[in-house]
C-alpha cells in the first residue's frame, strides 16, 4: 500500500510541478488576419492569439481601440507585417508599453515598390489632389500574397515564438516543419493552374493595388484601376477614364475585394459591361464560416476564382 502511493506520488510529480500542464497560454498580439493564422497554425493551443484587425477589416485605415492597448500591454510578443503596413502599430504599442517581443514577419523578403501613383494606400485621395506631384515610391506590403514570402513569414514567426516561449520550441517546430510542406505543394498548386490560361489571357483587374507580389511570382499581369479610392466617390471623369482603362485591358477578369466598397467596381462593370467575377481576399482573410477562413484556403479561393475567369470560362 505505502509502496503504491509512494509511485502515484511520483507519477503525479510532474503535473504538480509549477503548472506546466496547466500553463496559461502565451499571450500573442496579431497586427492582422492573415498573420493571426498563421500564429494559430504553428503554436496551437500553446498561444491565446489576440487580432487588432480581424476578418474582411482593412488594416491600412485602422482605427485602434483602447482595449487594443490593453492586449499589447500584456502581451509576450506582437507580430506585425512591416513594409509600412501598420504604421498605427508602432504608435500604439509605444502608447501601450508594454514588454513584447515585437517581429516582423517579412524580414529577409525582397520587397517589391509600388509604383507612383497607384493608390495603394486607401488614404490616397489626398496625394490625388496634389496635382502633378508625384508620389514618391513606397515599398509594397503585400508580400504575403506569393506563398514563397509566407514561407518566410512562417519562419520568422516560428523563430519568434522560440525566443518568447523556448520551452514551446519543439511543439513550434513541427507545426512549423508541417505547414511549410503544405505551402510548398500549394504554391505548386497555384503554378500548375495558372499554366491552365493561355499567357496572352492572363490580365486581371481589381479594385485595390494588392497582387503585385502574386502577379510576379505566377506571371499574371494585375491592374488596380488608378485613382480608386475606397473613401472617396470618384467623379463623373473619373468613372469615364476608368470605364475606357477596363475596355482597353479586354479582360473578362474584374475582381473586388473583400475589405473595399464594391459598390465603385459594380458601377463601373455595368458602364463597361464587363461582369465583377467575385471578391478576392487580399489583405484581410474571411470570417471562420467563409470561403478563406486561413491564409491557405484563401490562395484555394482566389486562384479558385481568378482562373476560370482569366481563361473566359463561363
Ligand atoms: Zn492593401
């Protein structure tokens, strides 16, 4: 009997050891969705992961909250994009103190520019207005948009998670290792189909400049009509140029976005009679019942779309 106990004590020895079965998760801070998933995928249920810009929201505009504030403050790390992506981000985190480890999950990528003029930012119409300035060229953010860089996002987010949690590093690892491999066959994936469409037909329009990256990495040529901005109605001539910019591209791939007006590129479909093939998901994913709930599923969805339209299908 004595000996019985004496090898349930030990046995339960470690559980009671200070609570590492019982450990709170480790609190992390996403700037965004598509970041967020990515922070759930290679840390589980080891991570509480907190969104200061959730599903279909758009993180160029972001208006912080004060209990946004209040989750950097506890936060042990935060994981922003960078390129300029969140410059809200640094603001508010030196608001809120706080002792994170603060990563960027572009580091090491080739970033490409935006050229002038494209408004990428949604707060353009201000540079719009400054008649004949150029704007100067800017880095684009959207690196995650070509899943060689969300390779190395994954990375450097693993990384990240090691150095705020090293006794997580080998659970951060695997799910790491795991969803690199699927990344690998998807970006395959994503190869494969668009060599489906003749080259000639690969052109597509959307209403925001977020594809550059994915353009470049799978050969598709993507135009964001210029001077479209998600905040301002544009004008009569305005909707004139851009009715004859979209007759002149001859394509029959017209895309929105999931977190900008639809409104602006329905009006202009129906005056060029061209028909909006869908909504894309770029810089926000879908909500957890949508068609791109996770950063992979949104590739399925957007090359899912993108594809028939570019070939003329339907
Ligand atoms: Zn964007």
């Amino acid at each position: 009997m004595r000996r019985r106990f004496l090898l349930s004590s030990a046995l339960l020895a470690p559980f009671a050891a200070p609570a590492l079965a019982q450990q709170a998760p480790l609190p992390v801070v996403a700037s965004f969705s598509i970041l967020a998933d990515l922070l759930r995928q290679i840390g589980g249920d080891r991570i509480a992961v907190r969104v200061l810009v959730g599903p279909d929201a758009d993180a160029h505009n972001f208006q912080p909250r004060p209990s946004d504030a209040t989750a950097l403050r506890a936060a042990r790390l935060v994981v922003r994009n960078g390129l300029g992506f969140e410059p809200w981000l640094d603001r508010l985190s030196g608001a809120a103190g706080g002792q994170a480890v603060v990563a960027t999950a572009s580091r090491d990528v080739q970033s490409r520019l935006l050229e002038g003029g494209h408004n990428h930012e949604h707060g353009g119409a201000g540079r719009r207005r400054a008649h004949g300035v150029e704007p100067s060229r800017v880095a684009d953010p959207h690196a995650w948009q070509d899943l060689r860089n969300g390779q190395v996002y994954v990375r450097n987010i693993a990384a990240a998670l090691r150095q705020a949690d090293p006794g997580g590093a080998a659970l951060y690892d695997a799910n790491a290792k795991a969803l690199l491999d699927r990344l690998v066959a998807l970006d395959a994936w994503v190869r494969q189909q668009v060599a489906t469409v003749p080259e000639a037909r690969r052109r597509v329009v959307t209403s925001h400049d977020a594809f550059g990256y994915f353009g470049a990495a799978y050969g598709i040529d993507f135009d964001a009509p210029q001077g479209i901005s998600t905040e301002d109605e544009p004008s009569a001539s305005e909707v004139a140029t851009l009715v004859r910019q979209l007759r002149a591209a001859g394509t029959s791939a017209l895309f929105v976005e999931n977190m900008t007006n639809p409104a602006l590129l329905d009006r202009l479909a129906k005056e060029a009679g061209v028909r909006v093939r869908g909504r894309l998901y770029s810089d926000a994913l879908s909500a957890a019942d949508g068609p791109a709930a996770t950063y992979e599923a949104m590739f399925r969805h957007n090359v899912g779309l993108l594809v028939p339209a570019m070939r003329g299908d339907g």
